[in-house]
C-alpha cells in the first residue's frame, strides 16, 4: 500500500520506520531534522510540508491509499477530517480533543474506515475491553498507565516522550470517569494513589481524560476508571505550575510582546534539562489493565500487564514503540482485510473481532512488545 505519515516525531518516525518494512511510505512534517533522518537512517520518501495549510494536506493526502495521523492533538480532528473528504482511510494517534463521533457520518458517506485512538492507552486499553465486553458481563475496568525514564533526575523524574502541548494537555483537562453507574468529572492530577510494580518500585497514580470514547460505548459498565502513572511527589510539581498560571493561554503583556504563560512553560520545560526525552535515552512504559465482571455464570478477573523498555537494537523508545506498533498493527488490519468497516471507529471496535484481538496481540508481540495475561 502507498501509506502517508503525517508527523515526525518521536512516535510518528517509529510507525514511518515499522511500516516500511511492507508498504511504501511518505512522511510529512514542518520539522526537517526529524525528516532528514527517516531518509537518511531509513531511506524513507519525506516531505517538508505545513499540515495546517488544507491544500497542501490534501494534495499529499490523494496521492496515497491510506493516512496514519500523528500530527500533535490541537491538529488532529481537522487533519482526520480533510483525510475522510479525500476519501482515504485513515489509523488516528493525534489524541484531539474535540468529540470525534460527528466524523462518522462523514466516513461512512465517504466509504472510509476511520480508526481513532489507537495508541496505548487510549488505545489496547479500548482494545482489551472491547474484546471481554463481547464475552462476558462486565462490572469494572481499570487502566493505570505510564511512561518514564529510568533515570530519576530531580527536579521532575520524568521526560515526555511527545509534544509538549499534549503533555500538558493530561495536567488541565477535566478527567472523567464512572463510578457506581454514576458519570463523574474531577479535575486532573486529582485523587493520587500509589501502587507497586515489579521492578520499578512505588508510582502514584491520577486522575487522567484518557477513556474518552469508552463513556458512550459501554453504558451498561457500572465503573470506568484510567490513571495515569509518574513517580511519586511528581503531582504536586505539576498542581503548582498549574494553580499558579503557568498553564494559561490568556496572552501577557509583556514588554509591548503577547505571549501566553503556557507558550513560555513549554519552551522552559522542554528542555534537555527539563522533560525533553533525549533520542538515545533509556525509559520504559507500563500498563496494567484490570477487567472484572461475570463469565459464564461465575467471577472472573482478567489482567493484563505491559513493561516494554527503550530498544537498543532499533534505537526506538518505549512509547513510540507502544504507541506506534498498536498503530501499525491496526494499518495492518485494514491492509490484510481482516477489517472492513466503514464510519468511525474507536479502538474499542477493533477488539469485539477475535480475529482481530488475536492479530493485534501478535503483531506487537513480534516486535517485542508482550502484555502477559493472567486471569482468575
């Protein structure tokens, strides 16, 4: 298949580099540094181009079969939606904010398999419940997920393995979740609890917006819960950049110059010092998804657990790969023909199909990246 990339950084690269091995890509991206060494490294077809600019998206768009979009969240409904007027099917990481169900209508006007959300988490988090929600009665579900660097450096212990208007994004926007049947919003960084981990020790988990679409899908679910993972104490670093401004998009007046705290926040903190993720740097990525509910006639619990760590044989760190191989193995599914469905469709979809369960599972376990399974 000719398959367009549209973004290049740390995730979008890894999903170029994955899918070269079978299809011929194009990546697309404003940042000619990250382009030059998917051509150089990977002998990849790039493109220095403005994804903003709607002409110049959708001349790029028609020349392929297919789009997988990586651009940052502020500019992925918008980038979904010119690549669905073209009339090309599309595999969605961008995490945007905007409700994504008015796309349906589109896509299926349009004869488009629309795929949103397919990363991690949200992602094979959606995957796994929609699978066990097709075969039994479900009364919970639980996602705690994170990534971080091995290396504790103070004073943040962390480094963002994506765009920094995204990672911020998780500290600001309004979590919601579901409780005793009850839809419930609560802001996010709310409700820290800590939990231990084979061989990483003590994470504090929070309140984080990541089950999206997972709060219309499964009405019948009395408790929907995801948190997000950092190391403990990060939280309150945050919740005081956050309370004190550091976050706002209201312009200052600064020297006769508008420019908005959160502007200089992400200059500041993406950073080598700060949170920017260093190319060749050692982090890992870990997931814990919990299903309880009714199987059968009896109790049953499943559980699944990810740890995947930086790959020093490919150079790729844990989160591209993660993210990016869950992206992949969905391109595959629409390349293979093993999913055919035109309109919108969340991650969650994906996984009612146990043919299609199963070959996600093994795709990404093929390039190293194993959730082990246990159940009771």
């Amino acid at each position: 298949m000719k398959i367009a990339v549209l973004g290049a950084g740390m995730v979008g690269s890894a999903i170029a580099v994955d899918l070269h091995k079978e299809h011929q890509i194009k990546v697309a991206d404003v940042n000619k540094d990250n382009l030059s060494v998917l051509k150089s490294e990977h002998g990849i077809s790039v493109v220095q181009a403005d994804l903003r600019d709607k002409y110049v998206l959708s001349e790029l768009i028609k020349q392929n079969d297919l789009v997988v979009d990586a651009v940052p969240g502020f500019m992925g409904y918008e980038t979904v939606k010119t690549v669905i007027e073209c009339g090309k099917d599309v595999v969605d990481i961008a995490f945007f904010p905007e409700d994504s169900s008015p796309l349906d209508i589109l896509a299926k006007k349009n004869s488009v398999t629309a795929i949103t959300d397919i990363g991690v988490a949200p992602g094979i988090c959606n995957v796994i419940l929609g699978y066990h929600n097709e075969r039994m009665k479900i009364d919970s579900y639980l996602c705690l997920v994170g990534g971080l660097p091995f290396r504790r450096t103070w004073p943040w212990e962390y480094k963002a393995p994506f765009s920094p208007c995204d990672v911020i994004e998780e500290y600001v926007r309004p979590a919601r979740y579901k409780e005793n049947g009850v839809e419930v919003t609560r802001p996010a960084l709310s409700d820290p609890e800590l939990y231990e981990f084979d061989g990483v020790g003590t994470l504090e988990a929070w309140n984080s917006d990541g089950l999206r679409s997972i709060l219309k899908n499964f009405p019948d679910i009395p408790d929907l819960k995801e948190k997000t993972m950092r190391y403990p104490g990060y939280i309150e670093k945050v919740r005081i950049l956050r309370e004190s401004g550091f976050f706002s998009k209201e312009p200052l007046d600064i020297k006769g110059v508008k420019i908005s705290p959160l502007e200089i926040t992400e200059k500041v903190l993406f950073t080598d010092k700060n949170w920017k993720l260093g190319r060749f740097e050692e982090e890992f990525t870990i997931m814990r998804v919990v299903v309880k509910g009714t199987e059968e006639g009896r109790g049953k619990t499943y559980v699944y657990d990810l740890f995947d760590t930086y790959c020093k044989k490919t150079k790729t760190s844990s989160m591209a790969r993660t993210t990016g191989y869950a992206c992949t193995s969905a391109v595959n599914l629409i390349s293979k023909g093993l999913y055919k469905e035109k309109g919108l469709s969340p991650a969650e979809f994906l996984g009612k199909d146990e043919k299609c369960f199963r070959s996600m599972l093994d795709y990404m376990e093929a390039r190293g990246v194993v959730y082990k399974i246990t159940s009771n």
